[in-house]
C-alpha cells in the first residue's frame, strides 16, 4: 500500500502505485509485442506524462528513442483554457518512424487531436497513441487511445505527473484532491 505523506492532507489515495506499475508492465508488453523486431520513437507530452514516460519506457523490452513534446492547455486552475501552447519541439526527424505519443491524461482530446495532425505531418512510418488516464465524460473530440491503463470518472485527479497549479506531480500515485 502507498502512504500518503503527513503534508498532503486534502490528498486520497486513488490508483496506488502498485496498480500503476503493474499496469505499466502490461502496456508495455503490448507495446513490445506491437512493435516486434522495430525501432520505436517514444514522444513523452509534458509536463504531465514525464513520470508514466519514464516508467513506460523501462518496460518496452524494444530499442526505444525517446523525446518530449511541450504542449499546455491549462491555466493554474482545473478546467482547460481551450488554448494549446507549443512550448518545446522535437529534436529529431519522425519521417519513417514508428511513434508513440504518450500523454498523462486525455481530457477533452484538443490535446492529442492537436499534437497528431501535428505529427501526422512529419511523416511517421506508424503513429500510435498511449495515456495514463482517460476521462471518456469530458470527451469533446474523440481521439483513439491505442494504449490506456485506466478510465476514470469526472474527478479531480492529481499526482504520478498530474499537478494542481503545479503541485503534486512529484507523488508515486494517483490521488483524488478532495478540496480545501
Ligand atoms: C494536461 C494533460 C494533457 C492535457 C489533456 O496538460 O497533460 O496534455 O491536459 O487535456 P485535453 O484532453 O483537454 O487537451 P496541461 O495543459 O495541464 O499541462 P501539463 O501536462 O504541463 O500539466
């Protein structure tokens, strides 16, 4: 079981840890199965999906090039802006790669619909999605998640990546933020 430190008191244990890790081991023996005898670019969204990237990664039993991609659509409060602001680039050519953009959570999809038309521009020999979370509620445009560990209802998730105005991310779980 995780413990929730002695400072996080508006913090509930969600998704423990353990759940997590053991998920993260399946997604990515499904991603290697996938991508058998190939190359992979592993394309980590920040600032979110940092922490699930890293973990990922460790479990894709393939050669994996990895990058980040900068896209914000949030404000410090909890509803999206609508707004997406590219805020870093790849550094490396995708033209006849197999990539996998991973994501910490697919919300209203503008995200992801962004980053792949995006992406499907530069060429990529396949491009496949991955995300932590899904909140199928507040889908606005329906974008298919090839590779999800967990569908959650319409609550205020933070931690493993996912912050409250830039706080919580640091945490090795997901936990329900219950307020002040
Ligand atoms: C969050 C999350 C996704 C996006 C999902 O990013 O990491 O990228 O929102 O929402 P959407 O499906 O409605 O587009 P955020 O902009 O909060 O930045 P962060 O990753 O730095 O926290």
């Amino acid at each position: 079981m995780s413990t929730i430190p002695s400072h996080l008191k508006n913090v509930d244990v969600f998704i423990s840890e353990e759940k997590i890790q053991s998920r993260i081991s399946q997604l990515g023996q499904e991603i290697t199965n996938d991508f058998a005898g190939e190359e992979i670019v592993v394309i980590g969204v920040l600032n979110g999906a940092f922490m699930f990237c890293a973990d990922l990664i460790r479990q894709i039993k393939l050669p994996v090039h990895l990058e980040f991609m900068g896209a914000s659509s949030y404000g410090d409060g909890t509803e999206s802006s609508g707004q997406l602001d590219i805020t870093l680039d790849l550094k490396k050519s995708i033209e006849g790669k197999n990539v996998v953009v991973v994501e910490d959570i697919v919300d209203t999809g503008l995200t992801l619909k962004y980053l792949l038309a995006d992406l499907k521009n530069r060429s990529p020999k396949s491009l496949k999605t991955c995300s932590l979370l899904h909140k199928p509620s507040k889908t606005q445009h329906h974008i298919p998640i090839n590779y999800l560990a967990f569908e959650v209802e319409d609550q205020f998730v933070i931690g493993y990546g996912l912050d409250l105005a830039g706080k919580y991310r640091e945490l090795p779980f997901i936990g329900l933020y219950r307020g002040e």
